[in-house]
C-alpha cells in the first residue's frame, strides 16, 4: 500500500472494482475518522454484470458492499452511491477501460481519493492529477485452502456436492476406489464458504489461476490442484471436483527395455500416448517431459487447457493464448523447444495443430484418449494427409492400468493392402507394427473417397464362416451404400462369389433401378470397385438361406436400437448369435423378422465392436 503518510487528512473515497472486491475499502477504514465512500454506479454496474454471468468476484464484491452498509448503520463510515450507470456497450468493453474511465471522472468531480489494486488505473490515474492509493495484491504463496483437508496421500479426487455426503476416488491407475469421506450430507452454503476461499486464493496465489470463468462453471488450477466449480444454471446443484496427480514417477519405473529407451532417446519425435481416461496417461508424460528435459537436456514445453501436469520449474506451461491453442503454437514455433507436450488432443483443430508443429520440426508429445493402441493413430488419420502420418506419429504408446501395454510404430510402405490380389491395387499403405515383435498390428490405406484402418489378427469362426477379406469388407461397404441410396426401402443381400465377382439378392421390383437404363448404374459400380457384379432376387435364396448352418445378418443401429435383420421364414424360431467364433446369445425372431436390441446393453457394444473389427455376426439355427 502506498500514499498513506496523509490518510489522516482523507475524508472521501473512491473505490473502483478492483479494490471492492478485493476488499481493500475495510483495510484503509480502520485508520480514518468517519470517511465518506463514494461508490460509483459504474463499478455496482460491473459487479451486477459479472454476478449475473455467475462470477464469484461479482457476488463476493457485492456481499463487501453490503458490509460496509453495515459499518454505516453502526455510524463508522458515510456511504453515497454516484455517478452514471454505464450502459451495457460500456460494460461489455470493461476490458477495455471504459469502466475505469468512468470511475475516475467520479473520483475527480468529488475531489476524492481513488482505492484500487489495479497497476494501471493507478498509473493513468495519477498522470491525470487524482490523488490514489494503490493497493498491490497480497501474494501468499502458501495458502492453505479448506478442501484441502478432505485429501490425503492416495486420494486422487474429491467430489463435493450440496445435500449429497462428500466422496473421494482413492488409489493410483488400475486400482482405484470410489469411498464416502463422511456420512453428514454437504449444505450449500459450506460449499459456497469453500468456493469463495478458492476463487479469493486464485487472486492472491501466484502459483493458483483462473483457468476457466463461464456461465455457471469456473475452473481453477490451485498449485497442484485442478478444481472445477459448476453452480445453477449449468448444473442443478452446487458442486465442486477437485483433482489431484498422486503419482510422480520416472520414466525408468515403467520398465522400459533398452531398445525402447533407445528409441526414445534418438528416433522418436512424434510420440502419441494413448489410452482411457483415468489409465495414467498424463502420469506418463510428466515422466516423459522430465525425462527429456532433465536428462537429455532438451529444451521442454506444455500446452494445456488446462495447465495441470506436475512438471518442474524448468519446464514452462503454456494455456491457450488469448483463448487459442494456434496462437500458442505460433508463439512456440518462434520458441523453437525441442520438445512440446500437447495435453490433450480433443478436438479436430488440436490435431491439425500437433501437426503442424510437428512438420514445423518441432518434437512433438500428444496425449489423446483411446480405447485401444490403434485408436489414437486412427483419430488423427481420419484429420490429416494420409502420407504425412508417419512423419508426424513414429511412436504410439497405449497405456492401461498405469503401465505401458503396447507400443506401436508407424512407417509408409508401397503394396497391395492385405486380403488383396490384384497387384494393380498396389497403393501407399501405413504399416502399424508392435515395436517389440516387429509384428503387423494394422494397416491403413485409402479405398475410394474412404479412409480404410484395417486389423490384421487372425480371427477364427464357427464352422462354415470365415473372415472376410479387405476387399470384401470395402467392396461390401461401397455396394451397400450405394443400394441404399437407390433402394432405401429394400431388403438386401451381397454373397461373395470369387474375389472377382459378387451377387447382389434385392426385392425383384427393384432390380431394374439398380442396374439402371441400358445398365449404366451397375457397369459404373463394376468399374469403380473392379469386379463383377451379378444381381438376383432375395425372394428366390431365402427359403434356401433358412437352411444353411450359419449365415450372416445384417445389422444396423439408430439412436435406440441396434437391428438383427433375418430372413422372413426365420420368424417364430430361435437362433444362436455369434460374433465370429464367439457365443454372444440366443434370441427368437420377431413378428418384423428382426432381433432388436437397445443400443445401451453391454451385448449392443459387443456386437458394434466385433463389426468395427470387420468380424460378421451370424445367427445358427436351434
């Protein structure tokens, strides 16, 4: 606090909105002798716009408003509210100064002194002869904040809501425990006492900020903490989570083998780490990003939304820069680190942006959610070039249960993709590889307009079935979209012949559409996917269908449901529904000629699962 060899003589005050809400009007008041505080409407203005976008600084503001008029019913201080009301244009630019300007014209009329924590309105104020005190923000590196008293040494989160007892999540990845902290159900104004104590800490902790501030929600990263608010609208109840990392390993506890050390060291620059959320993920790029800057003596770097890795002080984290992720990359690649940690890859710009940094030449670590090792490089395949993907992801490492369970590397080849003969459908293919046994988990290629991931595993079936090839599965997706584009209403078939040649079974009213005037539609198809294309009735092979041992279903899924499409003489019986060699249930067929199952049972997930695998549901009479 400065200027105050004179607060003797002071008798009026003008606080601005900084200093309201920081409360610095009640630190200054002890020392005079009844003062008069004059509020400008402009800064009760700015307060009520904030609380009505849900913002804790304009509530807490207007409850220290509210003190003083306490201090004044008890005849310690004059209160006057003056100046004009700014207009909604004015408070929308409050940013911009136009609500300090204001404040100041009132402080100036009034031949009072000006109160506030803000360096520059102090500084413009005085450069326009107004008498100010300015208060600089009290940083206490060390608070102490009431939640934390709700953690101990193995607990991860803690999940505070009003009417609901408080619960905690306890353990590290691959074992953890949801568990009651107390049985007293949580009031709302408690949680409300702890989110005013966080908020205020954010504004005096130079290591806690604001990450977040929105309608209802506000995010606050407190040191190690990461603590999310939700309040009404957005959420029904009051509701604070807090999160914090309980695990701090290095690299070298992961058990890494040499050669993959190796690799680390001097051939990966474009690294994924992948898996579900809670798995570890960013446990292990903490230890990455130590790894790189502690023992390799590379230069590191974060980008985060939010800044929550627990990472030295040499490494610097960076947040969205004026709100953009791009604007950040901008900045590094002028930075130039050896190193970036991106966590995490969400949304379709922040692949095009680990991209870009990447090809700009900058190392590269990206941690994205997935649900098995092919996932991550299958999420940024279907967001870039296809050529370019082994340039900007050499390395895929999926962890579960807090361990590293796969590790894949990515390399661009020239061939005919697996399950295809003909050497004319030589195309580029990426090869994903599991970096221990050198064997080929995936590839991915592009047929047509699509983007084709296939998995390579073997798979068994039931007698009479047997996997289909990669170009059955592309030759069957491309004809099946086209017949529904022509034949919405249709029932349909495809059987493969040979690995030229395939029938079509459609309602007979429906194959001259299909094959078009003069067979222009069908000689297009033929030309496009390069085999032959016969096209029969489905009435004329159905009766035959019922009695073959197992045949394959069509499936398809809407919002609800998930559809098992049988032939009609199948209604009434039951059958034995498998996803290739594996039992998933039996079901009898319904009046529609259809099993129908809703889209949320675990069978459902199986059985979209299996077909995401290339893996045909079939159905065995009982």
């Amino acid at each position: 606090m400065e200027n105050l060899e004179d607060v003797d003589g002071l008798k009026k005050i003008v606080p601005d909105t900084s200093s309201v809400v920081e409360n610095n009007v009640r630190k200054i008041i002890k020392e005079l002798n009844y003062p008069e505080i004059i509020i400008p409407e402009a800064v009760i203005a700015e307060l009520e716009y904030q609380a009505n976008k849900g913002r804790f600084t304009g509530i807490n503001g207007l409850k220290h408003i509210e003190d003083l008029q306490r201090l004044e019913e008890d005849g310690e201080i004059s209160i006057t509210f003056t100046g004009r009301r700014p207009n909604k244009y004015e408070v929308s630019l409050s940013k911009t100064g136009e609500i300090d300007a204001i404040i100041r014209d009132v402080a100036k009329s009034e031949l009072a002194t000006l109160i506030t924590s803000d360096r520059i309105q102090s500084l413009v104020a005085k450069a326009q002869g107004i008498n100010v005190i300015y208060f600089p923000q009290d940083l206490k590196s060390h608070l102490k904040l009431k939640i934390h008293d709700f953690f101990d040494k193995d607990t991860m989160s803690v999940h505070l809501k009003e009417n609901v007892v408080p619960m905690a999540k306890k353990g590290k990845p691959g074992n953890i425990n949801l568990v009651k902290l107390s049985d007293e159900k949580l009031t709302y104004s408690y949680i409300q006492e702890l989110v005013n104590e966080i908020i205020e800490s954010s504004r005096h902790d130079f290591r806690s900020y604001i990450e977040m501030d929105m309608d209802g929600a506000t995010v606050v990263q407190s040191r190690e903490f990461r603590i999310s608010i939700a309040k009404p609208p957005f959420s029904e109840g009051l509701e604070i989570t807090a999160v914090r990392p309980v695990a701090n390993v290095s690299i070298y506890e992961y058990e890494l083998s040499d050669m993959l050390i190796e690799k680390l060291k001097n051939n990966s620059n474009g690294i994924l780490i992948s898996g579900s959320p809670g798995a570890g993920k960013s446990t292990f790029a903490q230890a990455l990003a130590e790894f790189y800057s502690n023992e390799m003596n590379k230069i590191v770097k974060t980008m985060e939304s939010p800044r929550d890795l627990q990472v030295g002080d040499e490494i610097t984290q960076y947040s969205p820069l004026e709100g953009s992720m791009e604007k950040t990359s901008d900045l590094l690649l002028l930075v130039r680190p050896d190193f970036t940690i991106y966590d995490e890859l969400r949304k379709t710009d922040d692949f095009h942006i680990f991209a870009d940094m990447r090809l700009a030449g900058v190392g590269m670590i990206g941690v994205v959610h997935a649900t098995k090792p092919i996932d991550g490089i299958q999420r940024i395949a279907s967001r870039v070039e296809l050529g370019v993907i082994p340039s900007i992801v050499d390395t895929n490492i999926f962890i579960e249960d807090g361990e590293i369970k796969a590790v894949y590397e990515t390399s661009l080849t020239v061939k005919v993709p697996s399950g295809m003969k003909e050497a004319d459908l030589a195309r580029p293919v990426i090869e994903v590889r599991d970096f221990k046994t050198k064997e080929l988990k995936n590839e991915i290629y592009t047929y047509g307009e699509q983007t084709i991931v296939m998995d390579i595993d073997l798979l068994t079936f039931p007698e009479g079935l047997k996997k289909k090839s990669s170009l059955e599965n592309i030759a069957e997706k491309e004809i099946l979209k086209e017949l529904k584009k022509i034949l919405p209403k249709s029932r349909m078939k495809i059987k493969f012949v040979s690995e030229d040649r395939i029938d079509v079974y459609i309602e007979e009213k429906y194959i001259p559409r299909f094959i078009g005037k003069g067979g222009k539609r069908i000689d297009k198809l033929e030309n496009k996917l390069g085999i032959s294309i016969g096209v029969e009735s489905i009435d004329d092979v159905v009766k035959d269908m019922k009695n073959q041992k197992p045949f394959y279903l069509d499936v398809d899924k809407n919002k609800k449901f998930l559809n098992l499409y049988f032939p009609k003489e199948s209604v009434g019986n039951s059958f034995e529904i498998y996803a290739g060699d594996v039992y998933l249930f039996t079901a009898t067929v319904g009046k529609n000629s259809m099993v129908r199952l809703r889209t949320n049972l675990e069978l459902s997930y199986a059985i979209l699962d299996a077909l995401e695998l290339n893996v045909p549901i079939a159905a065995r009479k009982i």
